[in-house]
C-alpha cells in the first residue's frame, strides 16, 4: 500500500475545527454527550458497599468504598489546587496530610462552559472548581504478591470540556471482571489548561508556557509510578487510553520527553496528532502564534495596559477567566486555549514529524475510529446541499464539482452524507491509519480497528456508529439513550477483553476469541468490531486514494 500522506487538503479534521464556527462545535458535543452521558449509568449490581481498609498512598491515608469485590477510590488529590500564583504553573505534587481522607465522592470538574446542556452531560459538572486536580481508581481486593495491570483513561471534550466523573467512564466492570486497576483522572481544561503568554514563558524557568493540561496529566502518571502498587497495580505496565482529546492526548504523551517511561503501551480512540497545532512564539503556516492569542485573552480580561499582567489576571476569578477564554472561531481546533502547543518543553518539537521519523516512544499501540465519526457533525451543522457547496469551495475551489461528483451528491440528503463521509473518512479515518502505519514500521504489535456497531434502536433512528459510539461496550455500562439487547452485551464484553489483554501484553489476541490481525501497511488489516466479529482490509481506500490525489 503507498504510504499515506498529508497533502495541502483536507489536511485533518483539526485544520477543519480552526475554520469552524465554536456554536457548531458546542453543538456537537452537546449533542453527542447529551445522547451518551444524559443520565446516570444503571447498574446490574444490587451489592451493599462498604468502607475499604485504609490504603497508604506517598501524600496520605485514604478510604474508599467496597462493592462487590471491586474497591472505589474517587477524587484522590494527586496536586495541590492550581490556584491563585499557581494558576498557569506546572502542577505540584499533593501536599501531605495526616487524618485518614475519606474518598468516596468525584471531585469537582475542571471549569468550562456551562449550560443547562452540559450540566446535564456530566455527573458533577453543577461543581465545577479550579480545585479539580484529583483521580479515581478502581482495583479489585487485593490478594498477596499479585499485580494487576492498569489503565490510565483519559476522557475527550475537545480540551475545554468533560470530566472523569462521566458515567461511562466507570471503571467497576474492568475492574471486576477483566481484573485490571482502572485510573482516570481530571485535567486542567481551556484557558486554565493550554494558556501561553510571554510574561508567563518569561518566570518559567524552561522559558515556556502552555501545555499545562498535558503536565497535569503527566503528573497524574508519576502519581501512578509511586502508588499504584498499593492498590494492586503494577507499576510496570500501565496502558494509557483515552478518546477524542483523549486520543490526541494519548499520542501528545507519546512525544513528550517528560512522560517518557510513565507508560508502556497506548490506545488512540478517534483522535490522533493533528496536522497543524500553533507553536508557542512564532507563526507557522499562517497560525498565530500561542502567547499571541494569550495576550488576547489578556485583553479581554481589560488588562492590555498593565506592566505586570499575571499579577492581575492570577487575581481575576475563576470565572471571569472561564468567560474570556471560551474557545472563538479564531481560536477553535488548534488554539492555545483549548488545544497543547509546540513550547519547546513538554512537546519540544513538532509532533506529527517525531512520529513520521519514527522517534515517537516505541511501545505496543492501538488506533481507529467508529464507523460513522462525521455523521453527528453533519447533523449538528445542518449540512445540506447550499452549505456542502460553500463547504467544499472555501477549501477545494474548482475541485469542488469532482467531489460532488465523486460522492453522487445530487439533493440535501446525500449532502449530508457525502459531508459525514469526508469529516469522518479524511479527520479521522486516515488519521488513524496514517498513526498505525507510522507505528508499525517501528513496531510489530500495532493494531487498527474500526467500531461499527449500531444498537437496533439506533438503526431506527438513522444515528449510526458516531463520534463516542464505542465508550459504553468498552467500559460494559447501559447508554441511557437506547437498549442494549444480549447481543450488545455480548460484544461489550468482547470489546472490553480485547482492550484488557491489550494492556496486560501488548496484544489483544488470546481466550479464543476472533483473531485480530498485527497493522502492516503491505496488508492494510484491520479489525471490525461488529457482530460478528471480523478482520477487513483497506479501510476507506478508495475516499482516502481519491483525497490524497485531489
């Protein structure tokens, strides 16, 4: 198979989100968190908890609750709260206490835009705070002498929303029935999380700022390295997963000289390295740079006159600073405010050329998609004929009526679907494929997937296999917006069995199961997980081919 490549269109779904509208972006993820996290998970189990043992962790004794066999630890403090001078440094490891700290309760979640919408998304997010730095854990009882391997989730929401707290995120079933120590944890978000500025870059003794979303997340995974084994994790084999940002997050670790050794194998689920992130001091390919868009944060805080702005901006609430950094159209996909940047530190060098020339950590990965990614963006969008048009002319002017014509585009209906199909084939799939090619020529144990599975009532309602389709069969908990039949259950445990004994060897083969085929560029294999479960080759061949030679 020629190798894939990233030509001057339809780069990447990232360059699509800088030219996007930010109320069509807040659309889409309402929607689809609305659809996936609109009310509390139900749980098969009728156990009655109970108080853990005290567990020491390096800061101090904690308890947690019990229930069937699976121990819950939820809003353990792994920094202390990035407050006041701390607001835009580098997170700080959690200071000590003494009294038993009782963990039985999320923490609250990282600020971020709030509706009544997104309150509904997210169990917790009615308690948003810049206090929000803390991880959950669930681990089984643990027995003597016994480690089992962990997984380090990390959640999406585009980098200025979510929350580990989400209802698919819970780790009980992993825990249980998979036997691996399942970790997810909050990180700083926005303007909070991604800000550069000169001043800033100015005090930090790396001469850089931003990323500081990526360095909390980092800090969370030294956390593991010192604790885990106290809750019967190994130390030594910790997977991170994540989806959508998560994903990006995933391969932004992978890059990152000070996260190097604090994981050992990576799952990219529906969000890779995009093709143009801003650098943190100067312009590139027509992006301004990242402390630009800082001072104009600073600017809309009222402070463009001050000689001494962090003083001033560090002293403005919490609040105040969620409301000027909301992600604009100028800033939305690869802006400092809710996207890492190229500082010189955390990520030193651009991201996408590490992993071309293959300097990338060297470790068993996963990538891939669901089957219908762009769909809910066309929705979202309104996409019909008139807007495909104008889509299609901004970024491939006269090629516009070959893409028409290759997508048999003739009324709003196939508009819809032929925009579905380019978001989703060009900003996710090939990005997928394009990662596991990168990897496999480096290592063996790379693997590619596509999630394809609509529930009976999702066929009903024509939403297919969307952007987030995949959470609730990995993690094996109801979506509260359809029915799971036996056969949804069936392949959620499936799902799941891959993911896990991906984490505990590097390859998800084993216990029978269909066989899952290694990615090779030559072969162009990839697993699709459907029933029944199968292998497949060339995924999107043909889109992608006829892309590459626009």
């Amino acid at each position: 198979m020629a190798a894939l490549t990233l030509n001057k269109v339809g780069k990447s779904f990232g360059e699509f989100m800088t030219t996007c509208r930010i109320e069509a972006m807040a659309r889409v993820f309402i929607l689809a968190l609305i659809i996936l996290f609109g009310i509390q998970v139900e749980s098969k189990a009728d156990s009655k908890e109970e108080m853990t043992e005290i567990v020491q962790t390096s800061s101090g004794p904690i308890i947690g609750m019990i229930k069937d066999r699976v121990r819950t630890f939820l809003g353990i403090p792994y920094a202390v709260p990035p407050v006041g001078f701390l607001r835009w440094k580098p997170p700080v490891a959690s200071a000590m206490w003494v009294k038993t700290r009782q963990t039985v309760n999320f923490s609250p979640s990282c600020p971020q835009p709030r509706t009544e919408s997104l309150k509904r998304m997210v169990r917790g997010i009615d308690e948003m705070d810049e206090d929000c730095l803390y991880l959950n854990v669930w681990a089984l009882t643990r027995k003597e002498n016994e480690l089992l391997p962990v997984m380090f989730w990390i959640h999406g929401g585009g980098f200025y929303s979510g929350s580990s707290s989400e209802p698919n995120y819970d780790g009980h079933y992993l825990a249980r029935h998979k036997k691996v120590v399942l970790v997810s944890a909050n990180y700083r978000l926005g303007g909070f999380g991604f800000l550069a500025h000169p001043a800033l870059s100015a005090e930090s003794p790396n001469g850089s700022s931003g990323n500081y979303g990526l360095m909390d997340l980092i800090l969370a995974l030294k956390w593991l390295r010192n604790n885990i084994r106290t809750f019967g994790g190994d130390p030594n084999n910790i997977t991170i997963f994540g989806q959508s940002a998560g994903g990006v997050s995933v391969c932004a670790l992978m890059v990152s000289p000070l996260a190097k050794g604090l994981f050992h194998r990576a799952i990219a689920q529906s969000g890779g390295l995009p093709s143009r992130i801003r650098y943190r001091n100067r312009v590139l390919r027509g992006l301004e740079s990242m402390e630009s868009l800082g001072k104009q944060l600073q600017e809309r805080l009222g402070l463009q006159d001050e000689s001494d702005p962090l003083k001033k901006m560090r002293a403005r609430s919490w609040q105040e600073v969620l409301q000027a950094s909301v992600p604009s159209s100028k800033t939305a996909g690869g802006g400092t405010l809710n996207h890492f940047s190229v500082d010189g530190h955390v990520i030193p060098e651009y991201p996408l050329k590490v992993f071309r020339e293959g300097r990338q950590v060297n470790i068993p990965f996963m990538a891939g998609t669901t089957a219908d990614e762009g769909l809910i963006f066309a929705y979202t969008t309104r996409m019909n004929l008139e807007n495909l048009d104008r889509f299609l002319r901004v970024r491939y002017g006269k090629k516009t009526q070959n893409i028409l014509n290759f997508f048999k585009v003739t009324d709003d209906q196939s508009a819809r679907r032929a925009y579905a199909d380019i978001i989703g084939t060009i900003g996710f799939v090939r990005q997928a494929k394009q990662h596991a090619q990168m990897m496999s020529s480096i290592q063996s144990d790379t693997y590619l997937y596509q999630f394809s599975r609509v529930t009976e009532e999702g066929r009903k309602r024509n939403i297919g296999s969307f952007h987030a389709y995949e959470l609730p069969y990995i993690f094996h908990v109801k979506p509260p917006w359809t029915t799971f039949d036996d056969d949804d259950w069936h392949l959620s445990d499936k799902v799941a069995g891959y993911w896990t004994r991906f984490a505990k060897t590097g390859n998800p083969n084993g216990s029978g199961n269909v066989e899952w085929p290694a990615y090779k560029p030559e072969t162009d294999e990839y697993m699709i997980l459907d029933l029944p479960l199968r292998s497949g080759q060339h995924l999107s061949k043909e889109v992608i081919k006829f892309f590459n030679n626009l």
